[in-house]
C-alpha cells in the first residue's frame, strides 16, 4: 500500500509541476522512489509508523515550488510546527478548509486529459478518483484503477493494450480487496 500511495503522490504532483515527459512518465522516477523507500525503512526501524512521499508537495507546487529547496523549506516549517502544536491545534478546521479545498480544485487540471470519448479510460479514472476522494485513501483508488482498467479493456475488446507488468499489479490488487480488513 505504501508503493501505491507513493506511486499514486508522486505521479500526481508531477503532472501538476509539470515534470512528466510526453507520455506522462517521470524521468529518473527511480530517485524519488528510492528516496521514499529509504523513509519507510529508516521509520521502520526507529519504531515509528511509515512515512512516504506527502500531498502537501501539491501546495508548494501550486506557489510555484520546483526544487528540493521548496521541500527542505516545507520541512523546516513542519519542524517549527511541533513548538506551537498546542496553538496550532486550537485551529478549528473550518478556518483551514477552504485552504485545502481550493488546493485539491487546483489539483484537478490533470484530469482535462482523460479521454471522455473512451469509455475503457474514464470508467477507471472515475473509479480511481471517487474512491480517493470517498475512502480517504489515495492507495485504494490507485489500487481500483489497477483491477478497473484491465477489465475494462477486456470488456472493450482491447487486452492487448494492456501492458504485461500491470498483470502484476492486478493480481496483487484483487488479493488486496479480497482479504482487506472493510471493519
């Protein structure tokens, strides 16, 4: 679940920052992942719970952030954070909200290049996108998408556009939903 959350983060904010190539791929997608993988282990080992890659990258990019610079200075505000969690904390949500909101609104634009005329990519979109948004999980909405497109292409008539390394994924994606803890 943490690749997936990684996977699913990462992608996201790089096609906001504009990052991806011409086929929506991100070159050096290894470093990033790598970065994340060395996160998790570190956390592991200290006892604490996992940490990965975090959506908050989507506002430093949306103030226009494209460098490691604008996460080192993310970090040093999350570290300022921890004196004033007690004044931090008697921030009502509502005043916060609207922030946030406006963030995902801008975090959206993506979404314009989804192929609406294809019914065996919008079905999978949709489904990925209303299960983030309603689960509160960005792994299980990537997780739908790895079972969805496959089936939908299967639906269409168009398995061979399916790529071999995405059969992992849904198999390993089925085996999630089938024995994930819904209580």
């Amino acid at each position: 679940m943490a690749f997936v959350d990684t996977m699913g983060t990462l992608i996201g904010v790089s096609a906001r920052a504009g990052l991806l190539d011409e086929r929506g791929n991100l070159p050096q997608i290894e470093r990033p992942m790598l970065a994340d993988a060395l996160a998790t282990t570190f956390a592991a080992l200290v006892g604490t719970t996992t940490s990965g890659a975090y959506i908050e990258s989507a506002t430093g990019v949306e103030a226009g952030g494209r460098t490691g610079l604008t996460s080192v200075f993310t970090a040093a505000c999350f570290v300022g954070t921890l004196f004033f969690a007690p004044f931090i904390a008697a921030i009502p949500p509502q005043a916060y909200g609207p922030a946030l909101i406006f963030v995902g609104l801008l975090m959206l634009t993506p979404i314009t290049r989804i192929p609406f005329d294809d019914l065996s990519e919008l079905v999978p979109a949709f489904g990925v996108i209303a299960l983030m948004a309603f689960t509160y999980n960005v792994a299980i909405g990537m997780t739908a998408g790895f079972v969805l497109y496959p089936f939908c292409k299967l639906v269409s008539g168009r398995l061979r556009e399916v790529r071999p390394a995405l059969w992992a994924l849904t198999a390993v994606s089925v085996l999630f939903f089938a024995f994930y803890p819904y209580s």
